[in-house]
C-alpha cells in the first residue's frame, strides 16, 4: 500500500490496479494490460515467477510489457534461471531497495 501511495503522489499514472493474489493480479493483467506490472515473487495463490511466466506466454502484450519484480528471498537457481529466461525490466530485493528506487525504476521504465 505505502508503494500504491508513492505512484500516485508522484503521478507516474493515473490508475493503480492492485490484486490480493497472483491469480487475481494475472487476470487484471491480461484483461486491463497496464502500461508496467508491479510483481512480487511470494504472492498467495500464484507466485510472482508464475504469474511472469504466463505473462510472457499469454500474448504479443504480455511478452513485451515491462515487469518489475520485487522480493525478499535471495537469488538462487531457479530465480536466477526464471529471470533471465522471462526477462524482468529489474529485478529488486525489497531489503535493499527503498520505495523512491522502485519509484525511480518505474518513472525510468515509463518514461516520466
């Protein structure tokens, strides 16, 4: 929520869609194709890398939309696999990433 917050006071869109879950989150995707998709990787239901994966295999849309993924769990093999095969924009620990970097990440990836 403090993230939904800090997009809408810096005006980098004028709608934030939000989900509860990975499920929800893909089908709010697929159906209202943001301009950029917030993941993070331990999400209920649906983890993040699933929902990146059938993204990138859904359609043109969701092989090319930028997707920022954030997490707490350190990189191992199969993160790392993931990643490089469904190509995130960044890919940002939460611990080591403030809200104003994942802020700046978005305006850089949108343009604004």
């Amino acid at each position: 929520m403090v993230l939904k917050f800090a997009l809408s006071v810096f005006a980098i869109s004028s709608t934030v869609i939000h989900a509860t879950d990975g499920k929800e989150g893909l089908e709010l995707v697929l159906s209202q194709k943001p301009d950029l998709v917030l993941l993070d990787i331990t999400m209920p239901v649906l983890d993040g890398l699933s929902v990146m994966k059938q993204l990138r295999e859904a359609s043109d849309y969701g092989k090319l939309v930028p997707i920022i993924l954030l997490t707490n769990l350190a990189s191992d093999e199969e993160i790392t696999r993931q990643i490089s095969q469904d190509e995130p924009a960044y890919y940002l620990i939460k611990s080591q990433s403030t809200t104003d970097t994942v802020v700046a990440k978005v305006k850089q990836r949108l343009g604004v």
